[in-house]
C-alpha cells in the first residue's frame, strides 16, 4: 500500500498524522516515510515484502509521479537513484520517497468522503478508473453509515457485476468492502476536522483487501 501526501497549505503535521492513521487502521499495511532509501529497504526485505518506490513532484501545480517496481536491494537503490535524477532534471524541491510493500492485484475500487455544509459529511464509493473518471458510476451515502447503507452502496453501483467475479476472476471480498466503508464513516465521527478524504485505489481481493493511496485534507 501507498500513502501519498500533497504538499501545499492543507498540509500540516495533523494531516500527516491523519493519513498514516488511515493507512494503519484501514489498510493494516507497511507505510514508511522516508529521505532514503536504506533503512525502508532493509526493514521490507526482512519482513519478506515485495517494495517498490515512489516519490510526487510538484512544480507549478502540475504533479509527475514515478514509480519503478523491485524485488531486492539492488532494485530498492536503483529505484530511488533513478527517481532522484529524474528530480534533479525537472528542478524540483528536493524531498523524501515513499517504500512500501506491492499490493497484489485485485479489483479497484475508490472510496471518498467529503463535506456538505448542510448535511456534514457524506461517504463515496465506486469502481476505479474509467468507471468513475468518465461513467460517474458512483453511490453517496450521509455519515454515519449502517451495515445496509454500506451494502447498497456496493450494490447499487451499475458496475456491481464486476465485484463479483467476471471472465474467470475471483470474485471480491464483498464483506471487506462494507467494513471498510463503515471504518470510514466511524473514522469521521472520531475526526471531524477532516473536510476530504480519499483511498483511491483500494484493491479489493478474493480475501481482504489493500489501500493502495490515500489523501486526507483537513479544514483550514
């Protein structure tokens, strides 16, 4: 999994603290923020975790994120050399990479959450990708959610289909998936202060499922 933090004037300590929070709670994964790459690759490869890295360059409100993918040490230094370079070309601030274990492959899918000012804080969901960048196919429910909003959330979606196992794939962890929208709305009701929030992608596999990036702004 990934946590990925944008630097701007959302961004303080809280924040941080905020989205390592999600990435442990929701996620249970490995999350290491780090200024080298040393210490995150020998912690990943003695816990047996396929890393990669990844860093976010922001120049001019444009973001170019690379990402090379590894499975030892040699692999780990070449990775953060290239990435350093690539920095050094554009100009960019210079700033810390993130190593973190590979989630396997599954099904993707995007949870969000963001504030009304009428009706506070209102939870997201849907397939990742084209689904819901062009197709819109997404489901909103108020918080707090129930454990039947977060299963009509999941079926309601016209992509529905695609969770439950298409042309010889697994289907879904479907249980998974509405726990994780009911940690969701629970991890609002314990930080109010959150204004956005996103986990996009989440993989869902056949059992379980992984955080793969996640965004948390707080309100000003």
């Amino acid at each position: 999994m990934a946590a990925e933090l944008f630097v701007g004037p959302a961004l303080t300590l809280l924040s941080v603290a905020l989205l390592i929070i999600v990435a442990w709670k929701l996620g249970k994964g490995l999350v290491l923020l780090l200024i080298n790459s040393v210490v995150g690759m020998i912690i990943l490869i003695l816990l047996n975790y396929l890393p990669f890295v990844k860093i976010t360059i922001n120049i001019d409100r444009d973001s170019l994120s690379l990402l090379r993918s590894m499975a030892d040490e040699t692999g780990v230094r070449a990775a953060f050399r290239a990435i350093r370079d690539a920095e050094g070309r554009l100009g960019a601030r210079a700033g810390g990479a993130l190593v973190c274990a590979m989630a396997p492959a599954g099904q993707e899918v995007i949870v969000g959450v963001t504030r009304d000012q009428q009706f506070g804080h209102a939870v997201m969901f849907g397939l990742g990708g084209i689904f819901v960048e062009v197709m819109k196919d997404v489901s909103f429910r108020v918080a707090p959610l129930s454990e039947r909003d977060a299963a009509e959330m999941v079926s309601e979606i016209r992509g529905y289909r695609a969770l439950t196992g298409l042309r010889g794939k697994p289907p879904a962890d479907l249980g998974a998936l509405r726990a994780l929208l009911r940690q969701v709305s629970a991890f609002l009701a314990s930080n109010p202060q959150i204004e956005e929030m996103d986990l996009n992608p989440v993989i869902v596999h056949e059992r379980g499922l992984s955080i793969a990036d996640a965004r948390v702004v707080l309100n000003a």
